[in-house]
C-alpha cells in the first residue's frame, strides 16, 4: 500500500472509530454564588466583588455606578476608575489623572496641577514592572514621590527647542522624558514645574504633563505635545499589582486564612506583602474559589488534542493510546499510531523506513546544531566590531610594554560562567546605568560586572578610548576597570571587586560603625582619589557624580572611588563639549544644575556634601529637618553661619574628635559648598587640607616644611578650570524630600 493511502486510512479510522468526548466542559466560575460577575464590559471575579460578601474583603469591593452607560467600576469607595482585572497575573488597570502645566504666550500662569493617586490601606501597589513616571513638554520639570510618606522621590526632566530635535517613540529627555517606580508604592504624588514660563518654547509645547502610565499602552508621539490631557481625558490607564493579606504563603497555608481553591498553588507577592493564586498545570479558572480550578478537557476538540490515536481525558492531564491493529505512543508529538505489519517485507519496509527517518532526523539535527553554532560565532563577531573591539584591539596593541595596565577583553563565555548565567543570587546592584552582577573569574578572581543598558553606536570610538584611559588608572583610592566584553549588544565592563559595600551604608546604618579618625582617614583618601583623577593624569577625569553611595569600602575600610557611569573625560584640544546634566539631587552643584557648565569645582561641591555627611551624620537629603533646611548642605551653612556648628555634629565625632580638627574641617566643608565655583578649592588643596587634619598640622608648618625643601605634591600640576556645557537635564535620585523645592532652591540661590 501506498504511504499516503496508509496515513488517509488510519486517518479515516481514528475519525469515525476513535471514542468522542461525551460532553463539553463547562466555563468555570469566576464570581461567587449568587454574585454579579460584570460590570458593563468589565469583567469582576473574586476575590473581587460588588456588593457584600461578594468580595474577599472589604479592600476588594468594586463600586459598579449604573449611571453610566455602560456602566463604570470604581476601586471600593474612592473615585478611581477600574478598566480591568486580571487573575493569571493578578493585576488591575485603573485610569489615573494627568498632571499638567499651560502657559500663555507671554509666560503667563501657569495652570499648575500638582496631582495624586492613593491605594493605602487597599491590597493594591503601583507595578513597578509595568508602569513608567513619564513627562512630556519642551520646559518641563517633573517630580515623582510617595505621597505623605516621601520615603522615595524621583524626577525627569524634558528640554526641546524644536520640532526637529523630537523624535517619536522615544522618551530620551528631547520631548518626552521617562524613569522607572520602586516596589511598593501605594500613593504616587506628582508636581509639575517650568524653569522658563514656557517663554522659549511656547509656540513648541504650550504645555507640560507628567503622569504614571502602563509602559506596554503608551508610545510617545510628538502629536501628544498638544492637547495630550484633553484627548485623553485627563487620565492614563495604570497597572496595579494586587494581592491577598499581609502574609506569605509558608505563614498562611494550611490556616483557616488560606485563600487557594483546590487544585492551585500558592505565590508570594514580589511587589508588597501578601500573595496570589494560580491553577495548577492541567486546571484553568479561578484559584481563589473553592472549585474554582477545572480540568482542562484536552481530548474535547480534535483539531487541538495532543494526541494521534485514542484521547482519554484524566485530571489533570490525559492519556494518548492506539486503536487495536496499531502502535506507538498514540502522541502527536511522539510515534504516534503506526499500523502493525503482518509480513515480513512489511517489517523490513517499516524498519528501513524508520531508520532512513532517523538518520535523516539526527543528520538533520547535527547540521541545525552546526548552522546554529555558526550564526552565534558570526552575531558575536558582529557585535565585536559595532562595539568597536578592532579599534581596541589596536589600541591595546600599541601600548607596547604597558601590560599592566591594559585593558583585557574578555570573551562572552568567560562573563557568563563567571556570573552563573547572570544570575539574580549574583546582582549586586541596579542604577540608572544598569545592572552590576558579582562574577569569579577561572583563576579565582572576584570582579564586579556592568551590565548597561543601551549603547549609543555614534559614540563607539569615545568609548574606546575611555576603556582604554579608564584602564590606566591605576590608584589605591579608584575601582580599577580590569577590561570589558564587547560580544554582546551592549558592552560588559569588568571592574575589581570592592566588599564592604557603600560609605552610605557605613554613615547612615543604625548604628554608624565608623569612628571619626576612620570617617578622616575615608576623606582623606576619596579626596585624594579624586585629586588624581583631575590633575595627575595624562588626561583629567571629572566623576560627576561623587556621593557616598559612590565610595565603596575594603575590609580594611580604605575608600575606593566608584561608578564613573556618570564621569567625562577632559578632551585634550577643547575645554568645553555638549552634555547632559547628570547627578543625584542633594549632591548636586546648583551652578553647575543651572548653567550646565562642568567643572572640576563640582566634584568639589559634591565632595563638601559627602564632608557633611561624615560629619553630621545626616542624610543630603531629609524631610525631617525643617522644611527650608530640607538639603544638608544649606542646613549645614546656615550652623556655620549662626556658629552653631557643634549642635549637628554627630554625637560620637563630638566626643571623638578634637574642638580645633572638628572645626578645621568644617570651615573645609563650608568653602567646598560655595555657590560660586570659583570660590571653592581645588581638590588637591581639599586633599593636601584633610591629610594636615589628620596629622595635627597647621597650613603655615606645612608651608615651613615646603620651604625645606619638600616636593610638589603628587596631585599634578595647578592647571586652568576646564568646562562642560549641558543641554538636556536627566535627573535620576532617590531620597525623602520634595525635589521640586530642591531644584527651585538651589536656582534661587544662585541669583
């Protein structure tokens, strides 16, 4: 018999032959006896409900106002507007109001719309995987915070001069900007501001609008500078996550508290206290009802049944058999049903068929396997030359006798074994610029690896260069950059690894471990570092962003400069290049925030608030200090100012330290938190001043030593202030204080 007439046969058989499923399953459930299931289009099913005992409890209820036509869901008894639920990912879109600001063509307003959304008390938090604080407008700074608890802000800020400058589907801070929200938020507080009224860009953008939005339902267009809040009717639907309780499952299960149905498992919430339900494998429904869970029929429909022969339906799962005359597994995916021959030639057919059938099959897979590891050799020779690597490797190579120093270029696998595959045991950070993973090395060694998140491809020759400088940099008080990857889309850096974690921690852990000679000895040595960095190198570097979350300790306590995510070359034939202002609010030079010109001088302000801290105690940023002193640096002159210096030092550095060195620093720390740049000392003049604190010594029996015949210091020589003009501001911060103020404060000031 013909082949194709054999497979018609058995086709025909198993139709006509083969038991058929005696019934159809049932929709399962969703809402509990008795209760309604819809909200005009919207669909409610418990936990949720819309009248009483209905709902799991009481933070569940849906508010369904029959006004409307179709009617509208409300979240329990507030004003918020629900749009859809979901219980295989347990979350819920609500409509949430746009802030927005709009200005006439003089400047005049603004229609300022500070806004809020608050979910407390209720199981909800903002999906920190699924929404995006998001501004847009052409003079638009936007603010992000916890509203009332304040424990975490953040902001963006939006600059655009012109039409042609804004591209669509992009949120670069051209436009439109975007920033990501922490877990656990139940109330979002939003504030819109404007540095110009709009004056210079009204005939652009008009307005500005901020808002927390589903990332998966908005792409920005440049139609939405105009009319955004009006086309949208003042909302943006958002994603909340929800969950059952404040306990885990391990807490709950087995109690009379435990919400899953039969045949379901229980998950711990990632985003808050609480957790969820799913369905077993093989069930479908609602896990939160008692049977809400049903067996999925994989035999009622032919076309999709996973088997060839006879289905048998079991819970749970099934069961795939042959017809009698035939053999195999009886499964689409396996053997299936194959005809039982009755002859010798038939057998004989039958095995060289399967045996030409597997030969073809493991030659076909060995090929596949050689083409697969062919394309993966060529995508990462791609990536190695977009990313610049021959560019490097000629670099490298003409470094003759600096191997030290020179960066290596590791190969993909080597990063992916040191990491265990990248593994999320092995994070030990994520920031603005991306994720850093602890990896070990096959000789051992522990580094640390960036993993960043974009690369931009017209920058690739900047960024061998600084790989290559950055290399150089050999110095106690720096985190030495080892090498990079650049095998994957976006290049690795690979940096020595640092482990007894931030200053911050050190200063601001409950209790502070660190003694006041330790807290002088760290200053000396960041200072130190970060005098290096801007003189004594073949070509300067400024950090941009010095905090103490950027200075990592040994276990010996020796600081170590960190993170030059944020840090820009000096160019050797310019003294000036376009930049975004970048840095962490607290720290950040208000000069350098409002004229957008980079100096050595910043460092050096950023430095006076890491002194303050080291001093006080105190976080740059608390909102429990009064509300004009909310920023440590003003909080710290205005002691200074009224020499009431001693009231805010830390207790243990009072005792500590002596009256004369506690007051040596401080007026330090007072000259680096000038407002004008020019009035602040150099780094290596902070360095050369903490190390005298540190030995007792004055300025004048330094100078007396000099005049002995002492060397210039190993800072580098005095050279002229080198410049940096920003464009765009993208702020990324977090801390507990009303950033708008901040940012306005620091303008006022300035003037």
């Amino acid at each position: 018999m013909h082949p194709s007439l054999l497979k018609l046969f058995i086709l025909l058989f198993l139709i006509f032959f083969s038991p058929a499923s005696s019934s159809v399953t049932a929709a399962a459930p969703t809402a509990l006896p008795n209760c309604l299931d819809k909200c005009g289009n919207i669909t409610i099913p418990y936990p949720f409900g819309t009248s009483s005992n209905c709902y799991h409890n009481s933070g569940f209820y849906i508010a369904c106002n029959a006004t409307y036509d179709p009617p509208r869901a409300f979240v329990s008894t507030t004003n918020i507007e629900l749009t859809g639920i979901s219980l295989s990912d347990a979350t819920a879109t609500i409509l949430t109001p746009i802030a927005h600001d709009c200005y006439a063509p003089l400047g005049l307003g603004p229609d300022i719309n500070n806004i809020w959304t608050d979910v407390s008390g209720l199981p909800y938090t903002f999906s920190h995987t699924r929404n995006k604080f998001t501004a847009l407008g052409c003079d638009t700074v936007a603010l992000n915070f916890e509203y009332n608890v304040l424990d975490y802000s953040s902001g963006c800020v939006s600059f655009c001069d012109d039409q042609s400058s804004i591209a669509n589907g992009t949120c670069s801070g051209i436009g439109c900007c975007q920033t990501s929200i922490p877990k656990g938020m139940h109330r979002v507080y939003t504030v819109l501001r404007s540095l110009r009224n709009h004056t210079t860009t009204w005939n652009v953008s008009p307005c500005s609008y901020a808002f927390v939005v589903d990332q998966e339902q908005f792409v920005f267009n440049l139609t939405d500078l105009y009319g955004f809040y009006s086309k949208n009717e003042g909302k943006v639907p958002t994603v909340m996550d929800w969950a059952i309780g404040n306990a885990t499952c391990q807490q709950v299960n087995g109690t009379e508290k435990f919400s899953c149905g039969a045949n379901s498992y229980c998950v711990d919430n990632d985003n808050g206290p609480g957790y969820r339900c799913n369905c077993n494998s093989g069930y479908q429904g609602n896990p939160y009802l008692a049977d809400g869970c049903q067996d999925i029929d994989e035999c009622a429909d032919p076309g999709t049944s996973p088997c060839a022969g006879i289905c048998e339906n079991t819970p749970g799962s099934y069961a795939c058999s042959c017809p009698q005359g035939y053999y195999g597994d009886g499964k689409k995916s396996g053997s299936g049903c194959i005809n039982k021959p009755k002859k010798f030639p038939l057998i004989q057919a039958v095995l060289g068929s399967g045996l030409s059938f597997l030969f073809l099959l493991v030659s076909g897979s060995w090929v596949y396997w050689i083409y697969r590891k062919r394309k993966l050799i060529q995508l990462k020779e791609k990536f190695f030359k977009q990313n610049g690597g021959l560019l490097l490797q000629q670099q490298i190579a003409s470094r003759e006798g600096a191997a030290e120093s020179a960066a290596r270029i590791f190969t993909a696998e080597e990063l992916k074994a040191a990491t265990d595959d990248y593994s999320e045991s092995l994070v030990l950070g994520r920031g603005g610029y991306g994720t850093v993973y602890k990896g070990v090395l096959p000789g051992g060694r522990v580094v640390a690896i960036k993993k960043s998140m974009v690369v931009d491809r017209t920058q690739i020759e900047q960024f061998v260069n600084e790989v290559v400088l950055l290399s150089q940099v050999i110095h106690k008080n720096v985190v030495r950059l080892l090498g990079c990857c650049l095998e994957t889309p976006v290049p690795l850096l690979v940096y020595e690894f640092v482990s007894n974690g931030t200053l911050h921690h050190h200063i601001h852990g409950a209790p502070s471990s660190l003694s006041w000679e330790t807290r002088l000895r760290i200053a000396a040595e960041t200072s130190a570092a970060l005098a290096y960095l801007h003189s004594a190198i073949a070509r300067p570097i400024f950090h941009r962003d010095v905090k103490s979350a950027n200075i990592l300790l040994d276990n010996n306590y020796m600081a170590k400069v960190a993170d030059f995510g944020a840090s820009r070359l000096i160019p050797l034939d310019r003294t000036q290049i376009t930049t975004l202002v970048q840095g962490t609010l607290g720290y950040l030079d208000p000069e350098y925030f409002q004229t957008g010109q980079l100096t050595e001088k910043s460092d050096v302000y950023s430095f006076g608030v890491v002194l303050a801290e080291l001093l006080t105690g105190q976080k740059p940023l608390s909102q429990r200090r009064p509300e004009e002193e909310r920023n440590l640096a003003i909080h710290f002159l205005l002691h200074m100012r009224e020499n009431r210096l001693f009231r805010i030092v830390e207790p243990r550095v009072r005792s500590e330290g002596s009256r004369e060195q506690l007051s040596a620093v401080a007026e330090l720390t007072q000259r680096c938190l000038r407002l004008r740049g020019e009035e602040r000392p150099e780094m290596r003049e902070v360095a050369a001043e903490l190390e005298r604190a540190r030995r007792g010594r004055t300025a004048t029996e330094d100078a007396a030593a000099d005049a002995e015949g002492e060397t210039e210091s190993s800072l580098g020589r005095r050279g002229e202030t080198r410049y940096y003009t920003a464009a765009p501001v993208m702020i990324h911060t977090t801390g507990d204080v009303d950033l708008d103020e901040h940012i306005l404060l620091s303008l006022e000031m300035r003037r």
